[in-house]
C-alpha cells in the first residue's frame, strides 16, 4: 500500500481533458440543451473546429460537397456522428501511449477505448437507452485509470498476475489487493478531478461489476457490456486479458440474448476498421498509426 | 517473411522461412496446419462459430466463423499440396471471462465447433492451448511447424 498516496498524486499531474471536451460533455448531459449549445460548447475552440472539419471533408464520409462550419457538419453528418468525432480527437493523445504495464503497445489502448465507445453506442440504440449522448464518451474513457496505474502495475505485475492465477482474483481485485486502487476506482478519481458529468464518472468506476451498484445504472450496464464484447473478440487486449467476472444480471436487466453480444461484436469490428481508416489517413489526428498489435 | 493474420482472416504459404502470427486472441480460436512433407503452413483466427448469425458477413470473410472458415483453410491448404492425412494441427485461444454461470461463453462454443468439425471429418488435434482467460499470441514457422503461444506468464512451445 505504500504507492496508494505516489498513486493519488499522479492523477493530479495528469494533462487535463481540453476544456472544450469537459464543457462539451456537460452540454450532452443536460436534457435541456440543443445542437446550438453543442456548437456553442466547441466553435470557439478553432484548434478542434478545424480538425473536426478535415475529419468530416475526407474520403471516409464520401460527402459530395465540401463541410465548411460546424453548423454545417451538423447538418451532413448528424449531431451524434459530429460529437463523436470530437470526443475521439480529444482522447486519442491521452490514450494513444504505450501502457506497459499492461502489455499495451502504442495506440492499443485508444484502439480498445474506441471499439468500446462504439460497441456502447450500438448497445445504447439497442436497448433504447435514453441518454445515448453520453454513452459514447463514457465508453472513450472507461479505461482511463490505466493511464495513471500503467507504471504501478508494471512494478508489481508479477504479484498482481500470481493473484489473477493462484487466487482465482479478477485482475482489477488483485490491482486493489496489491497496489491499493483498481483502475476503475482510479479512473473514477481522474473523472470527478476533471469534472466529469457523474454518469460518465460512475461508468468509469464500475465498468467491470455493474451489479454492486445499489441502484442499477443502464448506463453502466451498456459500457460493461461493450468492454466485454472487445474483450471477448481480443480487440485491444492487454495482458490482464479476459480476467474479469462476468457480471450475468446485466444480460437480464438489457434483455438481451449472447446472440446480441455477437451480432454487435461484428458490427463493431466493421466501424472500428472504418474508424481506424479515418485517424490514419488524417495527418491532423494524434493517432496516426491504427494499432497494429 | 512475416505473415500478420487479422482476427477474422486466415493465411496459407508454402514460402521458405515464412512466418505465421495472428495476436490477441480472446474468446477467438487461432489454428494452425502444418503438412511437414509439402511444407505447406496454415493460419485462421476465426471469431465465431456459426456462419448462420450472419451470411451475408460470411461470404465477404469466411474466416470470421468456424464453420465458413475452416474448410476453406484446408482446402487452400490442399491447393498448394498439402494432404489432410500428413496434417499437424495446432489449437490456441478460446479464453473465457471468469463466468460463474457460463453467461458469455462464446469460447468455449468456438471450441466446441472446432471439435465438431474435426470429428466429422477425421482430423485430429496434435496440441492445444485452450480455456482459461488469458490473451495469446500465436507464431507458427512454417520450415519447422514449430508453433509458440505467448501469454503473460511468457512464450512456450506447443
């Protein structure tokens, strides 16, 4: 335990979300506002303005005519696929570095954070969930804690693994036996540190066991869905591979069928090639390089 | 030569000195063939097991299911001189969530699709690496038919 504090200090030297991506997200998650508050919330940040219009002027969107505001691009490309866009930008240099600690190369754990943002908005249509806003951004950031914990865990990885596979532990029960902190717990205090809108901080903190919520979140539940499926298809996986419990309430409360897991495991698949595509064709995107694992 | 093999995708060669090697494999099953006499290599990382969940998926990428992809391995297999009887067959993957109930059991039912099909056409498995709910790579040179699994506890001959 004698990292726990070194490990609270960290989150604190961490970069910050561009403020644009903070106001952005408390815009999505107020019923109230409108797509004029989500351009207000990001066209005075011209840094992001023009990224968001190169993105939406390549080959990838096949556009016939050339995108030249954001009003603009709303109006093309749908709001949702516009936010989307953003929110990726705004994450892929915080989670494009190699996480070692985790057998995480370069680009990985964005390519992981990316297939779960959009497995979590394919399971949000599905069980019609309301707040389909947020759910994408929350599944961008639900492995943010490995960002900070990364070089922890790699100090200790040989007790944390003999834990995973002598004790039986899920691999986040052995980081929080051993170093202190799960990376959810960890992520959950990055979130509240940068103001996070509290469903997405809550589906950062309990990604892995959505059932020790109190209450049930369906939030919570699409982004534990969404990581399972990319776990389970090995999209982005590190070594604490498939080492986490599977949480089989969910499944009831989503009624869902693991024909669904499938069938969205597929999709997923195609739109993350396509997303992949997009950022490496792009020289603006921080991610140059798909992850080639 | 290198030869990466993407989920959903599969590989056969007959090149000297070539190199087979598909990564992180979950729940997904990776295989290989190896005809020792022919020096013929074979990769498949396959997802699924059943081409019914989509059809139209498998007709663009058999390799995303067992039972699109499997055969057609082979049989590019036997295009560049392979024979099933001479055939080494290797199996890795098929990794779990810690499941208490079987929830998501996609692993093990790829497995089981495997097991199927080799039953059905008399093939048999020389090595497996299968279960549990770690991520593997799988390598295979296709001069030695030497194949390795790497996993976070490090690299071993299978």
């Amino acid at each position: 335990m004698r990292n726990a504090q070194d490990i609270v200090d960290q989150i604190g030297s961490l970069p910050p979300l561009p403020s644009t991506a903070i106001k952005l997200m408390n815009v999505l998650g107020d019923p109230q506002s409108s797509v004029a508050h989500i351009v207000d919330a990001i066209k005075y940040d011209q840094a992001i303005t023009t990224q968001v219009l190169r993105l939406c002027n390549s080959a990838y969107f096949g556009l016939s005519r050339k995108v030249t505001s954001l009003d603009d691009a709303m109006v093309c490309l749908g709001t949702i696929k516009v936010l989307q866009l953003v929110m990726s930008v705004h994450t892929s240099s915080a989670l494009s570095k190699e996480q070692h600690g985790y057998g995480l190369d370069p680009g990985v754990l964005w390519k992981h954070s990316v297939a779960v943002a959009l497995a979590s908005a394919v399971f949000a249509q599905k069980t019609n969930l309301a707040n389909a806003n947020l759910v994408f951004t929350a599944g961008l950031l639900h492995d943010i804690g490995k960002v900070v914990l990364n070089q922890y865990v790699a100090d200790e990885f040989v007790e944390i693994v003999r834990r995973v596979s002598d004790e039986g532990l899920a691999f986040c029960e052995a980081e929080q036996q051993v170093l202190g902190f799960s990376h959810e717990e960890i992520g959950g205090m990055i979130g509240r540190t940068w103001q996070l809108p509290e469903p997405i901080v809550l589906c950062i903190q309990h990604h892995h066991v959505p059932s020790a919520l109190e209450t049930p979140d369906p939030l919570v539940d699409v982004v534990y869905l969404a990581d399972c499926v990319c776990l389970l298809f090995g999209i982005g996986l590190g070594e604490d591979g498939l080492s986490y419990r599977a949480d089989s309430a969910v499944m009831d409360r989503c009624d869902l069928r693991e024909s669904d897991l499938e069938s969205v495991g597929l999709t997923v698949l195609d739109e993350l090639k396509r997303v992949e595509q997009l950022f490496a064709t792009t020289p603006s995107a921080a991610c140059k390089q798909p992850a080639v694992h | 030569m290198n030869v990466v093999v993407d989920i959903a995708d599969y590989a056969v060669t007959a090149e000297a000195g070539a190199s087979l090697i598909t990564y992180s494999l979950g729940s997904c099953i990776g295989m290989t063939i190896w005809d020792p006499q022919a020096q013929v290599g074979g990769m498949i990382h396959y997802m699924l097991p059943e081409s019914s969940l989509s059809p139209a998926k498998a007709k663009a990428s058999p390799a995303m299911f067992a039972d699109s992809g499997v055969p057609i391995m082979f049989r590019a297999a036997y295009k560049l001189g392979a024979e099933k009887k001479r055939m080494i067959v290797k199996v890795a993957g098929g990794s779990q969530l810690l499941d208490d109930k079987g929830t998501f059991n996609i692993g093990k039912r790829n497995y089981v699709m495997l097991r199927k099909i080799f039953w059905k056409n008399g093939i048999l498995i020389d090595a497996e690496d299968v279960g549990g709910s770690v991520s593997r790579t799988m390598r295979m040179d296709v001069n030695t038919g030497r194949v390795t699994i790497k996993n976070r506890d490090g690299e071993r001959e299978l």
